[in-house]
C-alpha cells in the first residue's frame, strides 16, 4: 500500500495528465502517450490497494479509461 504522500502525489499527476488531455488535438501522437501515461498510472494506483473515485475533471472519458477503473466504478454507483 502506497502512503498518503505517494498516493496524493499520483493523483495529482492523473488530474494533470487528464487536463493536458484535454488540452490536445484528438488524433496527436501526445493524446496517445498522455492515454498511455494515464491508465498506466491508474492501473499501478488500482493494484496498490487503492479504491477510490476520482473527480470527473480527473477523469477521461470512459472509453479510454482502464477497465479496472470502470469495474471499480460499478461498486461505487447505486444499484
């Protein structure tokens, strides 16, 4: 398990790299690598022990989030 530190520290990398995202024309080769980063990170932060939900400004769009991220979502909605 990550500390608070680390774990606040990958979040804020995850909210920037989704704000960079946004900043980028859709079919750059940088969209790519900043998708690539970004589930990469998720993963690694998922694996760790990690379950909680991002802010939606944190978020990409959800076909381009890692499918451990959307599984862990479902939990969290109301059924």
């Amino acid at each position: 398990m990550l500390s608070k530190i680390e774990s606040d520290h990958i979040l804020s990398t995850l909210a920037h790299l989704a704000a960079r995202w946004r900043g980028l024309s859709e079919n750059s080769s940088s969209n790519h690598e900043v998708v690539s980063h970004y589930n990469e990170l998720l993963c690694f932060l998922i694996h760790t022990g990690w379950d909680n939900g991002l802010a939606l400004e944190e978020e990409l769009p959800d076909e381009l989030m890692p499918r451990e991220y959307l599984e862990l979502s479902k939990e969290w909605s109301p059924v």
